[in-house]
C-alpha cells in the first residue's frame, strides 16, 4: 500500500484531542497511520497535527471498520481516491436507520411479550426465536476495551487482528449461541469436544499459530473480565468463556489420545 504524501491544513488538534473526539485511542491512530491511511501533519516541534483531510479520512476508516470491511480493504478503496465524504454519510445515515429499525422492532417484540407474560400467557417460540436474533453475541468496542486491546496487543498483533476478526465473526457468532446449548453440561462430552475443536480452529486462523498472540488473547479476556465495565462489553460470560476453555482441552486431550 502507498503512504499518503499529499499535505493538507492544519488544525491545532493533537493525536490526543483528535483520539479522544472520535472516541478511539491515540495508539489505534498510530496503527492507522503505520498502514498507511492516515498521514498527520508535523508541527514545528515534531508534534503530528491532524488537518480537515485526516479528521474525513479517519471518519470514512471507522465507518468501513463497523461494516468488516479490513485495514488491508480500506487502504485499497482509499488509493483509489480522496474519500468521498457525502457518500460516506448517507451509507452511514442508512446503517443508522436500518439499526434504528431494528432497535424499535426489538422494543415493539419485548412490549408484547411483556404485556403476554402479565396476562398469564406464555411466549410462543415463534416470538421467542424472534427476540433471540434481536440482540446477537458480539464484542462492542467501547473505548475502555479499546484501551486495555491496545495495552495488551503490539500495533503488529493490532494489525493481525483487525484483518482476520470480522472475517470469521459469524462463524464466532454462531458458535457462541451453540455454546449457550451446552454450558450448563459438561465440557467434555461429544457435543462440547466438537465445539471446542471448532473454537481451537478459529482461534488458530485469528493467531496464525502465533504463541505471543495466543497468549495476548488469554490476557485480553482475563482482564476484561476483571472489570465488571469491561466485561459488559464482552461477548461471553466468565462461566462460558471457562467452558469454552475446557472444551477445548477435552478436544486437546481427546487427539492426543488417538
């Protein structure tokens, strides 16, 4: 990928201000800029500066961001051009309304099954499934969780990680909500073995084998779980990621029987 060279106007935000207005951290602006997609401006005293240019750049990046779209794909669409700014605002005016949609469908499906459960009636399945799907098991990217990411991650295993995760998210998706049929069992049952070796696979393809990342990751978890704001954020409980752990050494311990 091509480093941006052109220069643009200056503002007098720092790494710090401009981190803190688009609700990121100053080390994932370091990651955007080793990529190549952002090009800060230096003040007089070696200070990066971020002009109109890069604040519209940096808006269009965390846009693509939340629709999967990886660092590597983001870089190729910006040097095909100056992002188109005014287009990048009706996508995200649509994703707005369409998650406003669904939010409002979400709240009209619980009302109702409020208002059945205090007649004395029951919630068919056909609702219930419906209000499963209202609310799916993922990671929200708060700025806490951000921070402890970019605390516990090099920019490298950074740069891993925004590239491979919204690559496999359906598959950890649905794994997750096949974990939720199994955590009140046991762990090393057929069912849960084959989960875990599923989950052994997908964190295989998210490290590369990679030891350092592996071990990045068990710390991430477990930090996030040692604060109770950060683990809200996250998308499995203690119970189930412990679960999850031991499913996956039955599996371990299950192939090295064979």
């Amino acid at each position: 990928m091509t480093r941006i060279k052109r220069p643009s106007a200056q503002f007098p935000d720092g790494a710090a201000d401009v981190a803190r207005r688009f609700g990121i951290t100053i080390k994932t602006l370091r990651l955007y800029e080793s990529a190549g997609l952002l090009a800060p401006v230096r003040d007089a005293h070696g200070w990066r500066t971020y002009g109109q240019a890069e604040c519209e750049r940096l808006h269009v990046i965390l846009l693509l961001r939340r629709f999967g779209l990886t660092i590597a794909r983001i870089g190729a669409l910006l040097d095909e051009g100056a992002p188109d700014v005014a287009a990048v605002l009706d996508l995200q005016e649509q994703a707005l309304i369409d998650q406003r949609n669904r939010v409002e469908d979400s709240l009209i499906l619980i009302a109702h099954a409020r208002r059945k459960l205090r007649a004395g009636g029951t919630i068919d399945a056909a609702a219930l499934a419906d209000l499963a799907r209202a609310e799916p098991l993922r990671l929200r990217w708060t700025p806490a969780l951000e921070a402890l990411g970019a605390r516990v991650f090099t920019p490298a295993q950074q740069r891993r990680l925004a590239d491979v995760a919204p690559t496999i998210a359906a598959e950890w998706a649905e794994l997750y909500a096949e974990l939720d049929t199994l955590v009140d069992g046991a762990p090393d049952t057929p069912q849960a073995r084959a989960l875990g070796a599923r989950a052994a696979a997908l964190i295989a393809r998210m490290t590369g084998d990679d030891g350092g990342l592996h071990a990045a990751l068990t710390q991430f978890w477990q930090d996030g779980f040692a604060d109770p704001a950060l683990a809200a954020s996250l998308p499995l409980d203690r119970r189930r990621w412990l679960f999850l752990g031991e499913a996956m050494a039955a599996h371990a311990r299950d192939g090295d029987s064979k």
